[in-house]
C-alpha cells in the first residue's frame, strides 16, 4: 500500500464537509467561517453573537432571535418559549413578568412571573389567565414545598373548565381536583 502525501489526502472539499457536518456546534461554526447565527447555540441558547471565535449570548436580541420560528422542533427560542428574554451574565433568563407573560409556558402552565430569572407561579391570577385554568379548572395557586403550582380550588373553578364539558369532572374534591359528581350533582 503506498501513503499519499497529506496535500493529496486533505482537499478543500473535505473541510466544507467536516463544517458541513458539525456546523451545529458553535465553536465549528465559527471555525468554519459561518455565522453563529446559522448554529445549534445559536437556536436553542441564544449564543448568536461571535466573540473572540466563540458564540456567546450578549444582548437581549440572541435571546430573542428565534421569536418567530415556525417549528420549535427545528428551533426553540428561550424567549418565546419560556421567557427567557434578557441577556444577563451570558445566558438568556427571565428579566421581568412582562418576559414571562409574553412565553407560552405563561399560556399553557401559568408560568407567568419573574422570581430570580425564571419564570414561575405565584398567584391566583397566573393560573386563572392560564390553559390550566380554561381547560382542567386549576384556578387557584397553592404553594407546595419547593414551587407554586396551580389547582382547582371550587366547584365554580371546575364547572366553567372544559374538562367539565368533555369529561363530566365538574366538581371540586376538596384537596385540588375537579373530579364527576354523585347522583345529582358535587357532594
């Protein structure tokens, strides 16, 4: 078997492929000449702009970045996701209740305050402006050990729920949970 000369065997048509392949990391993406903007770190932390050959976050705008993807299985924007909007000390997070209100984990799980740059429950109002509120009667906020969360806390809350057209759970147990009434209606 004869060796070829390493000019011979490393054609610029391989590097394209290499940066082809691992273009989704940042630190080859900017190796290979390609915005961070175009990276995998770019698309799901936020790490869009180019320091020094690397991508990191620096401005509420990589946050936000991708606030209009059509799919977040192809991209998932920590902003509109889960309000993490605000650049602080090279990660996205959540800056203000108005990042939260803005995410769809605000909608769909009542995460909609800003408490230490997360977004989380604190009150009756998050959940009842919440999917979990509309759809399953959790209105009411209870506090548990480590978080907040959302439970259904009267038969009110459980009778204009969906799940109490679809399902028939329109009454309230007594411990968080719209549950079918007996006979003729909540005990």
């Amino acid at each position: 078997m004869q060796y070829q000369d390493a000019s011979k065997r490393w054609r610029p048509g391989r590097f394209r492929f290499v940066c082809a392949v691992f273009a989704q990391l940042s630190f080859v993406a900017v190796a290979c000449g390609t915005d961070c903007v175009d990276s995998f770190d770019c698309r799901f932390y936020g790490r869009c702009s180019n320091v020094n050959g690397t991508c990191e976050v620096q401005s509420n705008g990589d946050c936000r970045v991708w606030d209009h993807c059509s799919s977040f299985e192809t991209c998932s924007s920590l902003c509109a996701e889960s309000g993490f909007c605000t650049a602080h000390d090279g990660v996205c997070r959540a800056g203000s209740d108005g990042d939260c209100e803005e995410s769809r984990q605000c909608k769909e799980e009542a995460l909609c305050s800003h408490v230490g740059g997360l977004c989380e429950v604190v009150d009756d109002e998050d959940c009842r402006n919440s999917d979990l509120c509309s759809k399953y009667g959790q209105c009411a906020a209870q506090a548990g050990a480590d978080s907040t969360y959302c439970v259904a806390g009267s038969d009110e809350d459980c009778a204009q729920a969906e799940r109490c057209v679809v399902d028939g759970e329109c009454c309230y147990d007594g411990v968080g949970a719209c549950v079918m009434g007996g006979g003729g209606g909540c005990l």
